[in-house]
C-alpha cells in the first residue's frame, strides 16, 4: 500500500524542529545562567588548550629540528674530515645531541639525536654507553616506522666492540636472514670475521663461503677469497 502523500498544508502544521529546540536552548539558558556560563567557559578552555597544544607541537618541530641540523652539519664536517676528532670535539657534540634529546625526546629530531649521541659514544669508545642509547631507540617511532634494521646493526657492531661475541651473532644472524635488511652483507662477513677472531677457522671458511655464494661480487671479494685460502691452510 502506497504511503499516503502529506499535504503543504499539513507540513506548515508540523512542528519547525530547529525552532523548538532554540527555544527549549534559550529557556534553559534563562532559568540556569550560571550553568550555561560555566559550559561555555569549559568549551573554549578546552579550545584554547587544543590550540596551545598544537601551537607547541608546531614550534617544537621547528625548534628541535634546527637544533638538530645544527648538529648534525658539525657531525658530518667531523666525518669528512681527514683528521681525527679531539675528545673536546666529541664532548661537544655529544652535549649538543643530548641537550635535543632530553628537551625535545617526543619529536622526530629528539629521537634522531638519541641515535647520533649513540654514534658519537662509539667514536669516544665508550661503547657501554652506546649500546644504551641504541637500544633506547628500539622503543621509538623511528623504529617502528622502518629504522628498525640500522639500529639492531648498530646494536650488533656495539655487542662486537665490547667483545660480547655470543651476541653479536646472534644479531647478526638474526640481520642475514632479513631480506628486507640493507645489512645483509654487513652481517654475513661480519658472523665470519667473529667466528676467525674466536680462532674457529672451519666455521669462519664456512662463513666466508657463505658469503661469496650470497654476495659473488661484493667489492671485497677477492679479499675473502685468500681470507679462505688462508684459513683452509691454517686449518
């Protein structure tokens, strides 16, 4: 059965919702203006505190990330350089790093200056201290958004330089077997480099063969081929 047609006339009978609730909305605010005050305050305080936080968001980004620059420029001009870094260099730098990572640890730039403080503790040898800022930063978004495998390999060569060789393998082992790792390569020779500094030459043969079989022209090739001839004698 077809709905029955309202009329124009019936619909001007009905009730305009818009203006009931406006008038319902304005006796209310009549009879309590003390209520209605306090909500209206409440709504813009949390507007001004939405504001305020985005606003600081804003120059936070801006401020952490020219920190961060700053730093990083005199980093990459301590690399390139063909003389080594002064103690004093590196004190400095450090500072610089550490001083964007505390005040700024929730921004990109603070989480990337946690990372390069960890590069600058390795060059000064204090790999203790390296390896805590590494492993810091497994809990970062950085990490989560794709920097996952450069930390665990700078995790990894920091386990090698304190001679924690058992592991080291481990993560090694754990970057060979990740296709999607940039450090496969790294990992492979550096698991053989382990096993001759621990005097297991088989394994280390092993290792190093593994490694032409994945990596036939690795630029180091024929370097790891008499490392095999070597080792094979030697054993």
């Amino acid at each position: 059965m077809a709905a029955k047609k309202i009329t124009r006339k019936e619909l001007l009978k009905e009730p305009d919702e818009f203006i009931s609730t406006s008038a319902k909305v304005i006796a209310y605010s009549r009879q309590n203006p003390k209520k209605v005050v306090m909500g209206v305050v409440i709504v813009v305080a949390c507007l001004l505190a939405v504001m305020s936080f985005y606003a600081y968001q804003r120059h936070g980004k801006l401020a952490s990330h020219e920190l961060f620059d700053r730093a990083f420029q005199e980093y990459q001009m301590m690399e390139s350089s063909s003389q080594a870094p002064t103690s004093e260099q590196l004190d400095k730098l450090l500072e610089e790093f550490e001083v964007i990572t505390r005040d700024y640890a929730s921004f990109p730039a603070g989480e990337m200056a946690l990372l390069y403080s960890g590069h600058v503790l390795y060059k000064k040898g204090d790999f203790s201290r390296a390896l805590d800022r590494y492993t810091k930063m497994q809990s970062t978004s950085l990490a989560k958004d794709g920097l996952s495998p450069l930390i665990l390999y700078h995790i990894a060569m920091t386990r090698l330089a304190l001679k924690d060789y058992e592991q080291a393998t481990v993560l090694f082992d754990q970057l060979s077997k990740d296709t999607n790792s940039p450090y496969r390569r790294e990992a492979h020779a550096a698991i053989a480099r382990i096993y001759e500094t621990l005097g297991k030459d088989k394994e280390a043969v092993q290792a190093y063969k593994q490694y032409l079989k994945m990596f036939p022209e690795a630029p180091d090739a024929a370097f790891v081929k008499s490392k095999i001839a070597e080792l094979s004698i030697r054993g």
